[in-house]
C-alpha cells in the first residue's frame, strides 16, 4: 500500500506533540513534569493519551489487535480526523452514498472539502457503475454507511468488496449501528484490506452516549497517523473509567439489552404495519425504523403533540413522506403505535 500518495504531505511529515511522562520508560513514583496539581482529587493526573487499559479491553471485545485500535470523542471525532489526514483542503474530495449521515457533509464542509455524492438505488445499496463514472484523482475517501442511517439496511457485502477493490484510495465503513444486526463486522477483513477503515461507538448499542467514546479499526500505519493528529488528551479520564467497567462488568448485560432492542424492533414493525397511515416499513439491521405515511407531516405533529419526537426525513434522497423512529422501551413504543393507531 502507498499510503504516502494519500496522505496530506502537512501530515506525513508532522511531528506530533509528545509528553515528557510517556517518552518515560521504566518505574516513576513523582510527576512532576506536567504542571498537574500534586494533590490526589482522583482525576488530578491527565489520562493516557493511547489509552492502553480501555484498548486492552476493546482488543479482546471485538477481536483485533491493540495497535489497529484508535480511540476518539465520539466517532465524529475520528470523521474529522481521517478528513484532515487525507484531504487537502479545497482540492481533494470524498465520496458519499445519500440518503445517509449527516456527518460526513458537514465534517467535509468545515475541513473545504468537495463531496461528491452517489445516490443508493432505490433499495438503498450502492451502485457499482455510477461510483466509477463520478471519481476523480482527487477523491480520496468513501464514506459508506452500514447498517446505515437513516434507511436502516446493510450495505451489501458484494457492494463493499466491489468498491475495495476498484478504489484506491480509504474506504471509510460507519458500522455504528452493527451490534444491532446479524451480519459480521468488517473489522474481520481488516488484514486483507490496509485502506479500509471502520467506525464503531459506544453511543448506541452500549448505551453510553453521554461518554463520547468512539473507535476506528484500521491498519496500524493509519492509526499512527490519527493518533499523530488528534488532541493529546481527547479521551477523557472518566470517559476511560467507565467505558473500561463497562466492557469488564457489564459486556453481558449490554448484550441482552440489545437482545431486547431487536425484538423490539421486530414488535414495533408488526404493530406498525398493521396500521392504515403506514404505506412501508424498511427492513432494518439497527436500532430504529425508516417509516413512510400517507401523511407523514400529520403523524409527526400528532406525536409530538403527546411530547414524542422522531426524526423528520422526509426531505433526504428516496425518503419521501418518511419519519425514522428510534426503537424505544416496550412502554414507549406502545405509545408511538397507539398515538399513530388513534388517527386512523
Ligand atoms: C450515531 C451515529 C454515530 C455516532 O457518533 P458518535 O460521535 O460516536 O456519537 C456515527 N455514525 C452514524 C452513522 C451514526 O448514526
């Protein structure tokens, strides 16, 4: 792999910010190199800036190897950074699949980055012939959402593997929504695949939003260079504390939650589809639904009438008259059927 060719020459030739305690190695009972405060409040000390124990744990969870992990506020912080890497402000590109996140276009927009958009086809997987037809030399990422959002389905494998291979530059995979599907997480092909990047979160199958913690798996040679770029300490100390007793007490109970989140996924859909304002249901590997009404504008006002919001997409690319509804707790989706079920 050149990944020299792709990178922004700022950035392969960037000396990162280093700190005296971790050029340190060996035993050291006094720190007094960083202007911390000496008194113990439990967070007086500035936290690993790789953040070894957290990714210790990450390795083990999801099978991958310490040093193809890194580790972010939020995996919008990791878009942000595979933005500045790769992408020469107002020359170089990305490419997108619409109807998707939102992200990807305002991470592009604030770094001056051009995004060229491929539109999925109307079952929402992407089209081969297109995406050839509309790259330039200076597209240097593809962003490809799956399960993606806001439609909810996979993209699929076949897809994926076409677009690895033709592309030569990082094909970037937001798998935030993967722990909720059937389907294997790309962080296996990784060794076949040294462009590929995958992002994954603790914001919603692990139920901790609050925390931003966000986590991209790659070829060690491209998490140097996001670990060059990032903050020196942008994961915080009490972000690591509980992502770390998370995935060592609670790894289990996450997953019976999601267990339960997928049959109520399956639940609200029954209930939804037998409903007269329900025109389609698209099939969904995540945590929410792509809902198309007869009157969608009528269903959202009536909802958040009894203080129930859901995510207006009607205006996104093949979306038209659709909401997207989080799955929500056996209580709150009974809500959402009875309200929408009370103006038919
Ligand atoms: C929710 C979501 C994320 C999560 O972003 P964080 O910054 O980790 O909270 C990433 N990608 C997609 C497609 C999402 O829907």
């Amino acid at each position: 792999m050149n990944l020299k060719k792709l990178v922004r020459p700022n950035i392969w030739e960037l000396t990162p910010y280093s700190s005296a305690r971790h050029e340190f190695e060996g035993q050291a009972d006094v720190l007094l190199d960083a202007n911390e405060n000496p008194m113990e409040t439990g967070l007086n000390r500035y936290p690993d800036p790789l953040q070894r124990s957290l990714k210790a744990l990450i390795a083990k969870e999801k099978k991958v190897e310490e040093d193809s992990i890194f580790l972010g506020n939020g995996s919008d912080e990791a878009i942000d950074i595979l933005m500045r890497i790769f992408c020469r402000p107002g020359e170089d590109a990305i490419m997108t699949f619409p109807p998707t996140y939102g992200m990807y276009q305002v991470s592009a927009d604030i770094a001056d980055v051009a995004v060229l958009s491929c539109p999925l086809s109307e079952d929402f997987q992407p089209v081969i012939e297109r995406v050839e037809e509309r790259l330039t030399s200076n597209t240097k990422m593809l962003f490809i959402c799956s399960p993606n959002n806001p439609t909810g389905n996979l993209i699929s494998n076949p897809a994926i593997e076409g677009l690895l291979q033709r592309f030569e530059g990082i094909i970037v995979i937001d798998e935030a929504y993967i722990d909720f599907s059937s389907s294997e997480s790309w962080t296996n092909r990784l060794s076949a695949f040294p462009r590929l990047v995958v992002l994954q979160t603790f914001s919603k199958a692990w139920g901790l939003a609050g925390i931003r913690l966000g986590m991209a798996f790659a070829h060690p040679n491209i998490i140097r260079l996001m670990n060059a770029v990032k903050p020196p300490y942008n994961v915080n100390q009490l972000t690591q504390r509980r992502a770390i007793e998370v995935l060592r007490d609670h790894s289990e109970q996450t997953k019976e939650v999601i267990a339960l989140l997928v049959k109520e996924r399956q639940r609200l859909t029954t209930s939804l589809k037998a409903l007269a304002s329900v025109v389609k249901i698209y099939p969904s590997d995540a945590n929410f639904l792509l809902v198309r009404f007869k009157d969608h504008q009528m269903v959202f006002d009536a909802l958040k009438q009894q203080g129930v919001i859901v995510r207006d997409r009607s205006n996104a690319l093949g979306c038209r008259d659709c909401l997207r509804i989080t799955v929500g707790t056996p209580a709150e989706n009974d809500l959402v059927v009875k309200i929408i079920k009370a103006l038919t």
